[in-house]
C-alpha cells in the first residue's frame, strides 16, 4: 500500500497570480455584501504587499488575512469599516504609521479544523514585530449576537463573551489569540445582519514596541 503524504501548511505572502483565487475565498466565507472583490485585492497588493498574507494547503489557498498601516489616533472608536480600509482599497495606507489594520482575515470552512485561522494571526503578529509596530488592531465581528440582542446591549453580550460567559466564533477566538477588547463599535459594517451592524474594537499590543 502507498504511503499517503502529509500535505504542507505553507504561510506567505499573497502574489498577483493569486488574486482571483483570494477574492473567491472572501466571496465563499463572508458572501457578496461583504466579501472583498479582486481589484481591492489588487489594490492591497501594490500599496501594502507585506501585509497581505495567505495560507496554502495541498496546492489550495484556504486562508487569508489583508490589513494596512494607520495611526489609529487620526480614526478613533467611531469610524466605519468603510472609513478604516479606504473603501477596502486601501489607498489611506500610511507606512509612517504606528498600528497595523486587520480588515479581513477567513479560512475555507472546508478548512476549520486546521488552526489556520491562528496561523494567519500568528503571521500576523510577525510583521506587526518585523516594522516595529506598536499593535494590531481589528474591528471584529460579533456573529452571533443576533441570538441574544432580544437580551442584552451588543457592550454586554461583548464583555460576556470576554468573560467566558457566552462563546461567539470570532470574538472568542480572537480572545484566545490575546486580543484585548477596547470598545463596541455601532454602523461598523452595514451588510453585517448576524452582527447587527456591530464590531468590537480589539486590540493585540507588540511588547517589543519602543517609542522612539
């Protein structure tokens, strides 16, 4: 009997051959109204190359995270998604910058059970390190918050779920990922329905920053 090949994880960074097949997968894990199309992906790409990154299994691209450079301070907690990503073409890039952007990460669902999702954040954290960045910030989803906003403010069901109380798919793994929450955000993202429209702002702080 044939000895059957273990497949390789490979992280890297995502290249213009790879375009289409990166929007597909936004297409298939977030849907039309929110997935990211190819030429914001294009657009990504030439501004910010570093910072786009991707997970390759047996030939596949199966996960991906995009994100930019910004100085949170010239956005604050009130921003939109919209606002954040330059209309996901990232054209606000700022490389002078402090705090790198998550605007998307997904992983095929076919895919779950693989910590792709972790290792796209551990990436992640490398080149937060690498341009000696002073955090990573993310407005995250909040997907199931529709099945408790009957119950609770999305600020409630969002401390719970920090606390351990309530487990939501995002949240509570960028928790275990040592996100910390910073605040609620209202009208982050408008075809968000599961999440109501709501984000949390989370927030992983690099402990080798040094003001300079």
């Amino acid at each position: 009997m044939a000895k059957q090949v273990e497949q390789e994880i490979i992280v890297r960074n995502i290249e213009q051959k790879d375009l289409e097949e990166v929007a597909a997968l936004s297409h298939k894990c977030f849907g039309p109204g929110m997935s990211l199309k190819y030429e914001h992906m294009e657009s990504q790409l030439n501004i910010f190359p570093k910072g786009q990154i991707c997970v390759e299994y047996g030939g596949k691209i199966v996960g991906c995270a995009l994100s930019l450079i910004v100085n949170f301070s010239d956005y604050g907690y009130d921003h939109t998604y919209d606002e954040i990503s330059g209309d996901g073409y990232i054209r606000n890039h700022n490389p002078e910058g402090v705090n790198l952007y998550g605007i998307e990460v997904g992983v095929d669902p076919d895919y779950w059970n693989m910590s792709i999702g972790k290792q796209l954040y551990e990436a992640r954290k490398k080149i937060c390190k690498e341009l000696h960045l002073q955090s990573i910030i993310i407005g995250g989803r909040i997907p199931n918050y529709y099945q408790y906003a009957d119950k609770m403010s999305a600020e409630q069901y969002a401390k719970a779920v920090m606390a351990d109380k309530i487990y939501d798919p995002v949240l509570t793994f960028q928790k275990k990922n040592g996100f910390q929450l910073n605040k609620v955000i209202a009208n982050y993202l408008p075809d968000d329905k599961e999440s109501l429209q709501y984000a949390t702002s989370m927030e992983w702080k690099n402990d080798e920053y040094e003001l300079t």
